[in-house]
C-alpha cells in the first residue's frame, strides 16, 4: 500500500492511512536502480548488453558482431548521475583465449560514447554510434530467488577474461568475454538447467553474423553448437569451480 513520486531532488514515499514523509536525494543520485543482468532490444535478437550496478556505479558490456562477422565485445564503466549513464564503449585485444595460458590484453581504442537512460528498474534507452534503441530486460527463464550472485565472475588472477551469468528460475545464461587465437576480442554463450542448486554442465555455442555497431539488423547464427565443455561447481552465492576445455 505504499507510494511515491519524485519532485526535484525530493522523493516523496507514503503509506496510504498513515500519512506522508520525504527523504532528500542528492544530486546526481540514482533514483532507479537498474537490474542486473540481460537487457537487449527485443526487436533485434542476437545482440546485447549485460548491466550490474554496484553502489553507484555501473558495468556494462555489450555483445555484437564485428564487419566480418566475428562475435565481438566492449565494455563501458563509470558511476549514474541521476538515471543516467554515459561511458567510453572500450575494447581490449590479445588477451587470454578459450584454451590459452594467461595473458593479460592491451587496451584497445573507444568505438565511441553511449548513454543509457533508466526509465524503470526494468526498461532504458540506449544511444550509442549505432542510433537510438529501447532496452529491456531480458527474460529467458522462471522466478524465484538465485542460488549464486547474478553479475560479473572472474579469476582476480587472471584479468581481462570475464563472464557474465544470470540465473532465471532453473536457468542458466552465460557469456564468455575472452579472444580469439590471433588477439581479437571474441564471446561464446552457454545456457541451460543448472543441477539442483550447486553445479551446471554444458557446453559453449559460438555464435557470428549478426548485427554490427551501425548496421541494419541482422539475425545471428550458430556456427559452432559445442565449442567445448563447460561446467561450474558453486561452493557459494560468489565462489565458484569453473572447468573450461
């Protein structure tokens, strides 16, 4: 039964009966808290963005599709002002690949600048090189409470090679940020049920030919079904086992 509207910089939140108070929100506070996790045009499948924030701050990583087809990323990073985040688009290059030993990647240069406007908790605008798009979360599986924190994974020792893992329900959606053999920036997904609450076994898909920064859309295709296996053990809500090929 409660309510709330914002004016200016006061946020106003009431219970309906039992009267009306204020709290004051600075300038520059974030007033909508963006969900972690998928978020994607739903109008133009195969390509995305994975979003966490953390206090004020957000972490986005985009997954699109280079000129000759190559499933390609960047990140953008900084803190919200208001309900607004805009960021360098960075890439990265010749840095640990699927099955390498570590090596840490050279910054690459900025595709550009993006903005993302938070409408709700759910739903933004995004402008960016490519034009202007509505995104929203993406939904590929149940409710219910995640046995694992929904975010950024890593090995601290081993930076520069990420994932990014939602769960839905009983579902799993997964993302590999690494490179290819000859230092380009490349991604593989994985999803699927995961095993009671503690392990999931897969394998990873890669995927090409979808649509560019720029371009016209352009659905992607499958172009390995099982790039190698994949399986997770989680100890905890943030540790994990990872065993890659």
């Amino acid at each position: 039964n409660q309510f709330l509207w914002l004016d200016a910089t006061t946020l106003y939140v009431g219970t309906y009966g039992r009267g009306v108070w204020k709290t004051t929100v600075a300038a520059g506070d974030s007033v909508v808290s963006p969900q972690t996790g998928w978020w994607w045009n739903a109008n133009e499948s195969g390509r995305g963005f994975f979003i966490e924030k953390q206090n004020n701050n957000i972490f986005l990583a985009g997954y699109l599709y280079a000129a000759d087809g190559r499933a390609t990323w960047f990140t953008s990073s900084g803190p919200v002002s208001g309900n607004s985040f805009t960021a360098d688009m960075l890439t990265f290059s010749n840095g640990q690949t699927l099955t390498g030993t570590y090596k840490a990647p050279a910054a690459g240069t900025s595709l550009g600048r993006l903005t993302v406007t938070f409408a709700t908790d759910s739903s933004a605008t995004l402008s960016w090189p490519g034009g202007t798009i509505p995104l929203t979360r993406f939904t590929f599986g149940g409710t219910g409470a995640s046995p694992i924190e929904n975010g950024w994974w890593w090995n601290a020792s081993e930076s520069g090679r990420g994932y990014s893992i939602e769960i839905q329900g009983n579902t799993l959606f997964m993302v590999g940020f690494m490179y290819d053999d000859v230092g380009n920036p490349l991604w593989y997904l994985s999803s699927g049920n995961i095993t009671g609450t503690t392990a999931y076994q897969s394998s990873w898909q890669q995927v090409a030919n979808g649509q560019t920064l720029t371009g016209a859309y352009k659905a992607p295709t499958v172009v390995n079904a099982n790039v190698g296996s994949i399986r997770l053990d989680f100890s905890g809500r943030t540790t994990m086992n990872l065993t890659l090929p």
